[in-house]
C-alpha cells in the first residue's frame, strides 16, 4: 500500500514530509527505517532530526540541500553556509520533489509532533495571507481532552485569522 501512495504522490507532484512514528518504543530503529525508505521508495529521504529539535540545520543537512543545488554547492564551498539562504533552498527542493524530509517521534506522547509541524509550516508557503482579512472560517476535525479535563479542539482554518483568547461563534452543519 505504501508503494501505491509513494507512486501517487509521484503521479500528482505532492511534496512529501514523513514522519517516524512510535520511536520511543523498545526496539525502534529510525535510522534504519530511514535506510528503508531510501532504498525502496527515494534515496532523497534527507534526515531532518536534528532540524526538528533544533532548528538548525546541521553539518549533514548543510550538504545535502547544497548538493542538490550547484549554484548553492559553489557558494557553500567560496563562502560557507548561509542559514536563510539554505532554508530558501529547503523550501525549493521540498516543493520541487528533490528532498523528502524524514523527522521522528512518538505521536500518541505528542513527542516530536509540534516541531514537526513547526517544520512543516515553515517549508511549505501557502496563500493563507490572502485570505486573513475575511471572515473567520474553520472545520474542527479532532475534539480530545487534556490532563485537567479541558476540552482541545483541533481546527483546519479555512479563511480568516485567529489569536490567542479570540472567540469563535459556533455554527452546526457542514
């Protein structure tokens, strides 16, 4: 089934961010799921771990979205890395399908889930900014609760824009 989501995802030009899940368990293997995922779906598969906890782009991900860009391969060795430079870089290789960026954690503990989307938001530009100034429009799509008992909402924001104590008119229906 993987096989026929990867060539999929090919057929329609979708970028892909993947996700190791359930790494803090016994026996987990990331790096050798990652060696996996190269040899059987994309040897771009461009481990972005350290990125995801830090937010820096180590030494090993310096090279890899330079390599894949000669320009910025020959800026890397006459001047060195250049964070934003790399992170436009990044961003460009993701959306054209030239690096999959692979990053881990556990999603049930919520271990690694809201750097991954902080990754996630920051390589993947949309068009939101043009609809920020209309009527605020969202679909809940997950209600859990927290430790206290607090009711969590989670939301697709379809148009407009939210902030912290905001509140939000509840319409029934689709």
């Amino acid at each position: 089934h993987t096989h026929t989501v990867w060539q999929l995802l090919k057929e329609h030009r979708v970028p892909v961010f993947i996700f190791l899940n359930k790494t803090d368990r016994a026996g987990a293997d990331p790096e050798g799921v990652l060696q996996q995922i190269r040899r059987r779906l994309d040897p771009n598969a461009v481990d972005l771990r350290t990125y995801q906890a830090t937010g820096d782009m180590d030494a090993p991900l310096q090279e890899a979205v330079a390599e894949r860009d000669e320009a910025l391969l020959e800026r890397f060795f006459d001047e060195g890395y250049d964070a934003g430079m790399w992170r436009e870089a990044l961003t460009a290789q993701i959306r054209a399908r030239r690096i999959f960026p692979v990053m881990a954690g556990a999603a049930l503990e919520g271990k690694g889930v809201a750097a991954f989307l902080q990754v996630f938001a920051r390589h993947t530009p949309t068009e939101h900014h043009l609809h920020a100034q209309e009527k605020l429009t969202a679909q809940v799509y997950q209600v859990r609760h927290d430790a206290q008992g607090l009711r969590l909402c989670f939301m697709k924001l379809l148009s407009g824009s939210l902030r912290v104590k905001d509140e939000l008119p509840l319409a029934s229906g689709p």
